[in-house]
C-alpha cells in the first residue's frame, strides 16, 4: 500500500470514529430542542406500530376477547354490563374496550382497528415518556431515553398486541407527569387523580401503581409539598373515588357475589397466589431475562446496571426525581417477579419506559473516551428500529382461515364447540354463538354425537378419549373436527 493510500485510510478512520463518537452527542443536542423532539417521536413511533398492523389474524386469548367485547359495546349501547358472546364479561374493567368500541364506530371493525388502540396509546406513551423525564432530567436523557424504548423488540411487540397494557402506562406516566407539575400549578393534582382512577379503569389493580409514583413524585419535591393543601388532597382523593368506583359498584350490583368470584377471586387473588395456565412457575427472574435476552435489543442487557445506578444515585442524592426513577423501575419488577406467581411477559412493559431513562442516565455519565462505544450502541439501536419494520408485520395466525371453513361446512343454526383458549377468536371471526369446553377436563361438558369441535391441533390426542372424530378441515394451528356417533 502506498503512503498515499495509507494517509487517505487513516483519514477515512478517523472521521467514521469521530462520526460514530459524536452520534450521541448529537442526539442529546437534539433532544434539547423546545418541539422537534415530540414531533419525531411520533411519527417515528407510529411508523414502528401503526405498520402491517392489521396483515395477522387476532389471536386468543385477550386480543380477540377485547375486540368481542368492544364489538358487543357497539352494538348494545351498554358500556357498564360488558359480555363475550352471550356470557358477561366481568374479567376486566371497561375502559379499554370502550376505546376500541369508539375506534370501531370511526373506521369499522378489522384486526387493524381492533389493535390500533394499543398501538396508539403505545405511541402516547413514548411521547409522554419523553415528555415526563425532560422535565426531570432534561431533554438529551429523555429522547436517547424514547430512541432507546422503541428500539426494544418486546416493547413493541406489546404495543402491537391488541392488549390494554400500552393505555394502562400511558395513564400511569400522564398521572406522574400531573405530579411533576404541582410544583408549578396545585391545580395538576386534580389531573394526576383522575389518570389514576382512569388507569384503575383500565386494569384494575395494576393501576393503583401510579399511587406510590406520585406520591414519591409529591413528596419528594418541597415546592409540590408546598402545593398539598387538604381542601386540595381531599377534593383530588373525591375526584378519584367518583370516576374509579361507580363501575364496580355497578357490577357487583348487578352480578353480586359471581362478580367478587370472577373479579377478585379469579382476576386478582388466584393470579397473585397460583400460576394460571402452566404447572410449572416460571422462575423469579422470567421478567428479567425478557427485558434483558429474550428479545433483541442492543440495550437490553444494559438495563440491570441503569437500574443499580439509578437505586445509586436515588440513595446518596435522596433526591425526589432520583427516588421516583428507582422505584418507577424496581416496583414493578419486584411485585411481579417475587408477588405475583402468575407470570405472562406483557405484565413487565409497565417498567420500560423507566428503564430507557436508567439507560440513558447511565450512557451520559460514561467518560468521554467510551463515547465511540456509547454511540455504536444508540446506531445499533436504530438498526433495530428499522430491522423491525421488516419482522414485525410478519406470522398469520390460524384462526381467520379455520373460520371461513366453518363458515362453508357448519349451518348456522347447527351448534358449534370450541376449546376455551379458541373461542374469543372464533366469537370475533364467525359472530355466531360458540359454546365453550375444556378438553381436558373429563368432567366438564361433552359434545354430542356428529357434534362440530375446534380444537388445537397439539390438543387433539388428550380429546381423543372422548369419542372417535373426523376431521373436516385444518390450519396450520386448529382442528375442526366432527363427534363420531354413539
């Protein structure tokens, strides 16, 4: 190689380190901006979750039980007394099925409508995200912050899934970011208080997580303690009682004792103290390893150490906003790794947006020297991004093609069974009734003979002590099969 071509080889090295060195650099001189922050944002995250959003079927079990029910909301005008089909729905509260229920009325009923809400609250909540930790870390930390959280794969997973997790953090961060602004206006509380009680609208007890932020938030803050008076507190807890409880004093109106079964005893007090639907317990570090490995995300594994260095600095600064990003961030992932024994990944999205900002904190206060290091992570991180435009969209689920077939070979009058973790797709595909059983179960109902069935491929040997069958038509993932006579 001529000394020509080695000076220019060097030359071309130094400008892509320092390139690479000042990409960072360059994206927190961005995120100081007054409005060009918010506005990428959200055009970069609806691109991320609005995209092939409606190219799969819905799946069972909450997609497509939502979308029954937001479908039954449409129709029936009722928006307290929710069914799925022709039984009540009393699994969660109503809040987010409204939503979809809205959503239909606008622009029909679809597998794209039925999961843009999750899909836009998901691009909410990066924005408000953003918006909550600029106002107090500043708007570097928040946007590498929002890069980082949509550059992980199972946060936008989530938010593509027709689910109420995405309107559940929105809330959750619009109530902590009311708390951050008592200190300039009391009047926020009233803000916070209502998103709370919409979040507890939402799912329950998941949102009464939003009190021990704020509180923090609050507390922490001399000038937001100063804005507490008590004619304040006590008009922010009565606004918080009026919107939460009428619904649930409604439901157990109507239903009585059936609701506090279902409701509490299923939804709450069984997922806290058994593993639904797995015999064996996931381990005490399942949410761990999913924000960490489990999907791709350059960042991920580097969210264990943010956290230790948020806990760090929220302890020897004792500093509200400190303490408000340790506990947004260790709360959730304590409570349902080691409370909750029910264990299913979508719990853990609550974390991830405190997450981002542990690691955004942490990358800024790297030295100077490891800033290549520092940027080749927020390039490989918008890699990502665009690699998930190309894996996102894809995978079709079996249901929609198993019910055109039912469609052509089960008159309608004719009664049709389904495995209970099927029926909501099959409810929302066929519109039609589905009565319900268990496979497994020998002492639950039994088809009759020459009976049509749905049942899961990987299901059909344990239904087989039951009766020979025939099957008429198959998916990929389902059976629909017909009872053999006596």
């Amino acid at each position: 190689m001529s000394a020509v071509s080695r000076t220019a080889a060097s030359l071309s090295g130094r400008r892509l380190s320092v390139g690479m060195a000042s990409l960072h650099d360059g994206l927190m001189r961005f995120g100081e901006r007054p409005h060009a922050p918010v506005a990428v944002l959200l055009a970069l995250s609806a691109l991320l979750l609005l995209t092939g959003l409606g190219w799969s079927g819905l799946n069972s079990w909450d997609e497509g039980a939502y979308a029954v029910v937001a479908r039954g909301i449409l129709r029936s005008g009722d928006v307290v007394h929710l069914r799925l089909g022709d039984e009540p729905y009393m699994n969660k509260p109503p809040l987010y099925m409204i939503v979809t229920a809205g959503i239909f009325a606008l622009f029909g009923i679809s597998e794209f409508t039925a999961r843009l809400p999750a899909a836009l609250f998901g691009c909410l909540t990066v924005v408000m995200s953003f918006v909550l930790f600029r106002r107090l870390f500043g708007g570097g930390v928040a946007w590498v912050g929002s890069l980082l959280l949509l550059s992980h794969m199972h946060v936008l997973s989530v938010a593509r899934y027709g689910r109420m997790e995405t309107l559940v953090a929105f809330l959750i961060l619009l109530a902590c970011w009311a708390a951050v602004r008592c200190r300039e206006d009391g009047r926020h509380l009233y803000l916070s208080a209502a998103a709370t009680a919409l979040a507890v609208l939402t799912k329950g007890a998941m949102g009464l997580m939003a009190g021990p932020l704020v509180g923090v938030l609050l507390l922490g803050d001399k000038r937001a303690r100063a804005a507490l008076t008590w004619p304040r507190v006590l008009l922010a807890a009565a606004l918080f009682l009026c919107i939460a409880v009428p619904w649930f004093a409604l439901e157990y109106r109507a239903y009585g004792q059936r609701y506090l079964d279902v409701f509490v005893g299923e939804q709450l007090i069984r997922r806290v103290s058994t593993s639904l639907h797995n015999a064996n317990p996931p381990p005490w570090w399942f949410y761990l390893r999913h924000m960490t490995v489990s999907y791709v995300a350059f960042w991920g594994p580097l969210i264990p150490l943010g956290m230790l260095f948020a806990a760090r600095r929220a302890w020897h600064t004792r500093e509200g906003r400190w303490v408000f990003l340790a506990v947004a961030t260790w709360l959730p992932l304590l409570a349902f790794s080691l409370l909750i024994k029910t264990k299913y990944s979508w719990y853990i999205f609550l974390a991830y947006p405190a997450a981002a900002a542990c690691v955004s904190l942490w990358l800024a206060s790297w030295r100077p020297r490891y800033a290549s290091a520092r940027s080749a992570l927020m390039a490989l991180s918008l890699l990502t991004m665009v690699g998930s435009l190309l894996t996102l969209p894809a995978g079709r689920h079996s249901i929609p093609e198993l019910s055109r077939a039912i469609s052509a070979k089960v008159p309608a009058g004719e009664a049709l069974y389904a495995d209970y973790m099927e029926t909501p797709a099959l409810l929302f595909y066929l519109d039609r009734p589905v009565t319900v059983f268990d496979p497994l179960d020998k002492a639950a109902i039994v088809p009759p003979p020459r009976a049509h069935v749905v049942l899961a491929t990987k299901r059909l040997n344990a239904f087989a002590w039951q009766r020979t069958v025939e099957v008429l038509a198959r998916s990929p993932e389902h059976l629909l099969v017909r009872m053999a006579d006596e």
